[in-house]
C-alpha cells in the first residue's frame, strides 16, 4: 500500500482546496462579523454554497494532509488491525475492486431493504407511515421491559469491568501496544459515537421537559422544580446508561477479536456460543445484516435532521430560506466531506477532524459559560446532578407509560441502534489497552463530556427561557414543532451571539461528519468479504448510499419512518447485548483467573515505603 497522502492526484486537490478555504472563509467571516462589508452580493442559497465550501474545504485539507512519519501510518503498521484500513486504489480501479469483495449477503440485503422501503413509501405513503408507527408503538410500549432491563443490566455490568478483576485484562495480550495516544483514542470514541445529536438536542430537550415534565416527577410545567427535573433527564438520557449501550458490545467484540483470533465484525459477539469457526454462519451474518442496516438508517435520518438544522441556522443569521434544492446541497456537500475523510483512513481523516471536533467542542462550551447566565447554569446543575444520582435507580427502572416510551425507551433503542457500528469502532480502536481503561473512556469519560454540554447549553437555554429572555419554546411552537429553531434565540440573546453562531454551525457540520465518516468505513468493512480490507471504491458507495438515503428522506419524505424503523433495531441489539454480556461472563470465568481487582490495585499504591514514598502500581494503557 502506497503511503498515504503522497500521491500526485492528492497533491493537487489539496493545492485546490486551500485557497478555496481561505476564499469562502473570507466571506463567510465577513457575512457573520461584518455584514456590511458583503452587503448583498451574497444572498440566497449562496450563503448554504460558501458556508459548505469553507466547511467542507477546511476539512478535506486537513484529511488529505500527509502524514510527516509514513512509519506511524496506524493504518498500515502490523500491529493494527488489518480489517480496520482502507485498501486504496486507483480511480480506474474502483468499481471492480469494489464489486469484486462485496459479501452478498451483508451487501446485497440492506440495499434491497432501502430501494424497497423507498418504492413502498413512494406507492403508498400513508400506509407505510402507519404500518412503521404501530411496529414502533408496539415495540416502544409492550417491549418497553426489554430496553430498561438491558440498559439498567449494561450499567451494571460496565461497573463491575470498571472496578472489578477482569478491567485488568489487556486486549491483545500482555505484549500489546495501543495504536494511538489516549488523547486521540478519546476523541474519536466521544466523536464517533455522539454524532450532531448532541448538537441538536443539548439546547432542545431540557426546554421539553421543562415544559411537559415527566408525570412521575409531580412538578407543574415551567416552574422552579421543573427546571431541575428537565436537567436531570438530559443528563439521564445521555449519560451513563446510554454510552454503555455502546460498550456492553464493543468489549466482546475487542476481546474476541484480540485475544481469541475472532473477525472484526460485530457478529463475533456470538463467538462464545457458535466458536469463531462458526461466525460464517447465517445466524452471524443476520446479525451483521442488521447492522448495517441500523447504521445506514440511524445515520442517515441524523444528516437529514442535523441538515434542517443547519439550514435553521444559516436562515436565522441571513434571513434566507431554502427549499429542497438547499438541503440536497447540504446533504451533498456533507457526503463529499465524509467520503474523502473515510478514505483517507483512520490516522489522518477521521483521526484529525475528531481531533477538530473536540477542539471546537471544548472552545464552543468554554465561551457558552463565559457569557451565558453562569449562577443559574452552575446552582441548577448541582441540584440537577445531585438528583440524577440520587434517583438514577428509580429513573433507570420506570419505563411504563406514554411519556417513558416516547423519551426514555425511544432513546435506549436508538443507542442501541447506533450501538453496532459505534462498539465495533470502540473495539477497532482499543488494542492494547485493559478493559478498564476502555470502560472508562467509552462511559465514564464521555459520560461527564455529554453531561457537561447538557449543563452548559440545556442550562443556558432553560435559564434563559425561565427568566423570560428568550421564548424558545414558543419559536418551536412558530415552526411547527421544529426542534432544530431552539438552539438560535438562545444565542441571539447572549453576548457574542454572532460568534456562538458561528462555533454552532461549524460543531454541527464536524460533529455528522465525525460520526458519518467512521460509520461509512464500519459499514465497508461489515459489507467486504471476510478477510479482505475494503477498498477506495467500496468507501464511496456506501458513503454516496448514506446521503442518498438523506436525501431521500428530505425530499420524499418518512423520514420519521425510517428513523423509527432504524430505531427498532435497537430492539434485537439490546437482546443480543444481554446474550453477549452471558457469552463473555462464561469466556472471562474459564480463561481470565487471577486478575486484580481496582481495590487491590490501590492497597499496592498505597503501601508506603521505608522512604515514606509510595510504591506505585503499574501503569495501565
């Protein structure tokens, strides 16, 4: 494989994108901080046009950046694993490399799935709504058990690997290194398995409860109590319980992966009960086969939500609407980003506009707190915190009633509708670290990181709206019930609202970004045939299927269809959680005596010395 980043085409697209990244830069700061130097020589579509090339520019440069030390390519150094690259071809080459590893099942299955839930959707609309609608009644309703059970159980069991004996156990084996830095490792789980959504409804969802609190709470609606209880369910949402959805799948998949020679695929979660010799079975293909039809699904709703939301934006700041034509631009202009970062592998694309990512993320929250109401924020956060952690139990447990299927039960099956290609990545990235350590990046870690934007954005705006600032919640009521318009009153209102805006719009196109490029290359690799690494062409396809199927739910609609049917394959991914965590429990007992717990870690670090330092204990990757 050729080094990445040095070939003569890439030279000269990334000598293209740069001075159109300072061109649509130039303008775009100049419409957001000195409108009257445009004026309106830019209007219209034209400011979606040079938002996504200044956007979309910036971060296909820095994907297709070579890297300074060819011999640090994780992509291609033995010891990273081989399913995880990209096998780059040439432009001539990509159709019948890609077609020639295509697995038929898990390849053909979900395109037919799509073409044909599209032509049922175009022949009879209304039937398929309804027909989608009470499949997800039901599944939301009667099998609401199922879903609190599962998470409450992963919750538990994520605990026990963080503080117990087998968090010791090293993926790969004693020897084994990690491939990237933990920083990086960090970013890129945070980033890969949050997407926009955090973006979408960290300023929307405490405003919701806050106006139609959860009956169980007993608090009238908009009043002090309110506010605490609307805050506390944010954080309940998207916190603990929903990132464990993630690692209750993406542990199994690593250690079998790694320390009992499994494929990188997330079938393998099936290794303990069919062997690994077993895992070309239909049973493991079905499960791959779901999959990859509830990453393409779930992804593919979120661009297309995430896109009315940009566009929100982009028509609050200039005053512009956009009809369908603009949001194929968006959907567009995103695909093309994605693909090139998908392409050019994990240690440079996806590694570094994660790395962009949280950048922005942390730069975005520091100044949200700078400038937003601070003693309303800090004060209703820790009652906020101290009643999440005081009713986590009663919350995590109560899943009856109408208000519990509609937010609590929705959003566990939509984490573990994501849970597939967000574990496996998880599990791609985490070769030589200890499944504590993994426990703790996958939950703890990216636990408090969502929270903390939940406290800063959701506080900022429920403070705002309970003061009687902003109205946000009537601005939804304006649109139609359109969540996406939430987020920019509340910065209109604030001190360097432009400047917020701005941040806003750029976290909205890196945050799909991050998560469309890696579930774009989990889905190439899932859909390949065992044992070959997919290719240029195989990238493209299904990168260019995923904005189609965007594109698709923009312009003809069920787009709350499709993401209620991609949602409900969250359904048989939380039993097969349940069924791996068994199957890993069986594994860890046979093979992995001995260990030590995280207690008997910190007796050794704290036995003194005759000096009266302490005797430190290993290090853990």
């Amino acid at each position: 494989m050729a080094t990445q980043g040095a070939s003569g085409v890439e030279r000269l697209v990334r000598a293209a994108l740069l001075p159109v990244c300072v061109a649509a830069g130039v303008v775009v700061v100049s419409g957001f901080f000195f409108p009257w130097i445009v004026g309106g020589v830019v209007s219209g579509r034209g400011w979606l046009v040079v938002s996504l090339l200044f956007f979309g520019s910036g971060l296909a440069y820095l994907a297709l950046l070579p890297l300074d030390d060819p011999a640090a390519d994780a992509d291609g150094r033995p010891g990273a694993p081989y399913l995880l690259r990209v096998r780059h071809v040439a432009w001539r080459n990509w159709a019948s490399g890609f077609l020639a590893r295509q697995d038929p099942i898990t390849f053909g299955v979900p395109v037919l799935v799509f073409a044909a839930f599209f032509a049922v959707r175009l022949a009879a609309p209304t039937a398929t709504t309804a027909a989608v609608t009470a499949a997800g009644d039901v599944l939301f309703g009667e099998f609401a058990p199922l879903f609190v059970v599962a998470t409450f159980l992963a919750v538990c069991y994520a605990f026990f690997l963080l503080v117990g004996p087998w968090g010791a156990i090293k993926l790969g084996g004693p020897d084994a290194e990690p491939t990237y830095t933990y920083p990086t490792y960090f970013a890129m789980v945070f980033t890969a398995g949050i997407a926009a959504g955090i973006v979408f409804w960290g300023p929307a969802e405490s405003l919701f409860h806050y106006g139609s609190p959860p009956p169980a709470a007993d608090v009238a609606p908009r009043s002090d109590a309110a506010v605490v209880v609307a805050l506390s369910y944010a954080f309940f949402h998207w916190g603990v319980s929903a990132w464990s959805a993630y690692l209750v799948l993406g542990v199994p998949i690593a250690y079998f992966t790694y320390c009992h020679g499994a494929p990188l695929r997330v079938s393998t979660v099936l290794a303990p009960f069919l062997g690994v010799d077993g895992l070309d079975g239909y049973a493991a293909r079905t499960v791959d086969v779901l999959a990859v039809f509830a990453t393409i699904g779930g992804v593919a709703t979120s661009v297309a939500i995430v896109g009315r939301q940009f566009l929100a934006g982009v028509g609050f700041q200039w005053g512009v609407g956009f009809g369908g034509v603009g949001a194929l631009l968006f959907v567009a202009g995103l695909v093309v980003i994605y693909g090139v970062s998908a392409e050019s592998g994990v240690q440079r694309g996806i590694r570094r506009i994660a790395g962009v990512n949280l950048l922005l993320f942390v730069l975005f929250a520091a100044l949200l707190l700078a400038v937003g109401p601070r003693g309303f924020v800090l004060d209703t956060g820790t009652a906020a915190l101290g009643r999440y952690a005081a009713e986590f139990v009663p919350m995590s447990l109560r899943g009856g009633g109408e208000w519990a299927a509609e937010w609590t039960v929705w959003n566990w099956s939509w984490w573990f509708s994501w849970a597939p290609f967000a574990g496996l990545f998880l599990a791609a990235l985490s070769k030589g670290r200890r499944v504590r350590t993994v426990v703790f990046t996958g939950v703890v870690a990216t636990s408090a990181a969502s929270v903390c934007w939940h406290l800063l954005l959701g506080g900022t705006a429920l403070g705002l709206q309970h003061s009687g600032r902003v109205d946000a919640l009537g601005a939804v009521a304006t649109n139609a019930g359109a969540e996406a318009v939430v987020a920019f009153p509340v910065f209109a209102a604030l001190p360097l609202s432009r400047l917020l805006m701005f941040l806003f719009l750029a976290l909205i196109v890196v945050f799909i970004v991050t998560s469309a490029d890696t579930s774009t290359l989990v889905v190439s690799i899932l859909a390949t045939e065992r044992g070959h690494a997919p290719t240029t062409g195989s990238i493209v396809f299904w990168g260019v299927l995923q904005g189609c199927v965007a594109g698709a739910v923009l312009l003809v609609g069920g787009g709350e269809s499709l993401q209620t049917a991609a949602v409900a394959t969250g359904g048989p991914f939380a039993l097969l959680s349940v069924l791996s965590l068994v199957g890993l429990t069986r594994t860890f007992r046979r093979h992995e005596r001995g260990h030590p717990t995280l207690l008997d870690r910190a007796a050794v670090a704290l036995v003194a010395t005759p000096l009266g330092r302490f005797v430190p204990f290993d290090r853990e990757n």
